[in-house]
C-alpha cells in the first residue's frame, strides 16, 4: 500500500479531496501514522544496489525474505511497494532453483 493508493481509498470511500489544503495535513499524518505502525521488525540488511535491498524480517510471527526497492524521506529509508517478500520455504525453493536458472541464462548467453 502506498501513499498514493491511501489517498485514493480516501477519496472514494469518503468522497472528499484528500488534497484539499484544510485536509491535506491531517491526511498525511493519518497515513504517515498507519505506515509507521504497520513496520516489520528488520533482521538483517544486504544491498543488492544503491536502491534495492534484501532484508531478513519478522512479520505477524513469520519469517520473510524481501527483496524491495526503497526511498529516503526524511533521511530514513522506507519500502516502496516494488519488491517481493518470501517465505522461509518458498526462498527455499528459489534457492534450489538456481542452478536450473543459471544453466537457461549461459543458454541465452551463447
């Protein structure tokens, strides 16, 4: 979910303009609040590149490998919706597909 998707919900949902000046700041508190309370407890960081980052964390009791572009605001990074979050036994499985996919990439390659 992000910013832009909330804010569209609003709309629809309230039908009101949650860019309107009188509510544009209360909007944004609302929605900065949910995206704060709604954080995964990071585990441990790789950077793939400058942008993007593999994550180990907890969420609801699970244990998830994310793969997830991010952004800075206010000089912390935050997730963006682009990324995938797996399971410790779907990353399993990717994992012991990897010597298939890197066979059909050197196919490619020549």
């Amino acid at each position: 979910m992000t910013t832009t998707m909330v804010r569209a919900t609003v709309s629809k949902r309230f039908n009101i303009d949650p860019s309107h000046p009188d509510l544009k700041i209360f909007v944004k508190s609302v929605v900065d609040s949910f995206f704060e309370s709604t954080q995964v407890e990071e585990k441990e960081s790789k950077q793939l590149t400058k942008k993007r980052l593999i994550t180990l964390q907890q969420y609801n009791g699970t244990t998830l490998v994310s793969i997830r572009e991010y952004f800075t605001r206010d000089g912390r990074e935050l997730p963006t919706s682009k990324g995938i979050s797996l399971p410790i036994d779907q990353w399993e499985a990717l994992k012991n597909a990897i010597t298939a996919i890197e066979r059909d990439i050197e196919k490619l390659e020549y």
